[in-house]
C-alpha cells in the first residue's frame, strides 16, 4: 500500500514523518480536547484495514493524510494522486 502510494508520487514516508515529528504538539491537543466521560464504539479498537488496535490509535492518525491521498489510485490509472483526487 505504501509503495504503491509513493510509487504514484504520494509522500508517504515524509508525511507520516512530519506528523510523528509533531506528536509532542498533538498530545498537548488531545490533551485539551479530550473527554474522558466519552464512550466510544467498541468496533474503533477493533483491528481493522491493517491496524490490530483499530483506528483510533497515533499511527492510523499519522497515515490519514496520505491514506486519504491514496485511496482514488486505484480508480483512476495513469493519473497523478492530485487530479484522481479531484475526479474522486
């Protein structure tokens, strides 16, 4: 999934980079917005696409973006990320 991403001009490695580089600025943020008294789906800790302790966890937070510049590849061959994108 990553090569094919990057192989297709995604800057996967580098976003996922920048965004752990910025976990001490994400934790203060969710630090401050948390709500304890929140319950959440038990199916958000469950694995899924990859992920064994769901998506709502730092690493499935750390790959949305480029996760979500990936996901039209596979609709439209022979197309930069940025124009599948914006037939997606």
């Amino acid at each position: 999934f990553v090569k094919r991403a990057e192989d297709r001009g995604i800057a996967w490695t580098e976003s996922v980079n920048f965004f752990e580089s910025n976990q001490a600025e994400l934790d203060r943020n969710y630090t401050e917005l948390c709500n304890p008294s929140l319950e959440y789906p038990s199916y958000y800790t469950l694995p899924f696409h990859g992920y064994d302790q769901g998506n709502l966890n730092w690493s499935a937070a750390h790959e949305l973006e480029a996760a979500t510049q990936s996901m039209c590849l596979g609709y439209y061959d022979g197309l930069t990320w940025q124009d599948a994108q914006e037939m997606f």
